[in-house]
C-alpha cells in the first residue's frame, strides 16, 4: 500500500510498472493513446495540472496468481503482482513506454516511438510543445539516443 494513499509520485508509479508490480483486468480495454496524448499527459505533470484518478484493486496472493490478468501494456508482469489497474493503464503505460523506451513498436502504429522534454522550454516554463516524440522504423536504445 501507498505510504501516503491518495498522493503517489510518478516515479514511485512507473517504478512499479517497470517491475510488473501491477495488472489489467481481462474485461479492461487494451492501450489505445496515440503519441500526441503522451505529450499532453506529460505537458499536464510538468505544469501540475489535475492529470486524473488512478484506481487500484490491490490483490491477495491467491488473486494474483489467477490466470485473468494482463501486464502493462509494454511492461514485463511479475509473478506476484500487488495491483490491479481498475482506472489509469494508458496513463501508466504512456508514462511507462516514454521514460523505459521499451524494444516494442507503439500501439497501432508500425514504428518505435521515442519521446523527448526539451530543456530550455521547461525551463522557461514554456510547456506547450516542450514534450514531442519522434519515429522510425528501426528500435533506438536509450544509448543510442544520448
């Protein structure tokens, strides 16, 4: 459970994506944002807007380990995941595949996605169009794209 329920970090929160920590319910919808909500999704955090209610179902062991659930879309699943996401899998998934740059094309698309935060314009508290992402045809690594 939340150290503080109610208020997580956004690192706490794809920190737990990325280790599987948390599911989709089968009767869920799959992920369905284009690249441009990404961007906005990040464009509302960088400016502390209201970005939405996250709803959880946290599991027993036995729950967990029922064959009904689905990883993060792009995300590995753990054997033991704490967590169902009732609401908010394709903001944590946005968040997820822009900060992990996972080895996986975008949703319905058929290129890999990379998303970047200029500097200059958050620095400058000039937050429209500060997120952008490019594509192409091949995976970049984040080594890579250093």
């Amino acid at each position: 459970m939340a150290e503080n329920p109610g208020k997580e970090t956004v690192y706490n929160l794809v920190n737990k994506v990325s280790k599987g920590h948390y599911v989709i319910p089968h009767f869920q919808r799959g992920y369905e944002w284009n690249p441009s909500m990404v961007c906005d999704l990040f464009e509302s955090i960088l400016q502390d807007y209201y970005a939405g209610l996250l709803l959880f179902w946290e599991l027993d062991l036995e729950e967990a380990h029922k064959e009904m659930w689905d990883p993060v879309w792009g995300a590995p699943r753990s054997k033991h995941p704490s967590e169902a996401i009732l609401d908010g899998q394709q903001r944590l998934a946005s968040l997820y595949y822009a900060i992990y740059n996972p080895k996986r094309k975008f949703p319905n698309r058929k290129s890999y996605y990379q998303f970047f935060l200029n500097l200059d314009r958050v620095l400058n508290e000039d937050y429209d169009e500060a997120v952008f992402y490019k594509y192409s045809s091949r995976y970049h690594s984040l080594e890579e794209l250093k």
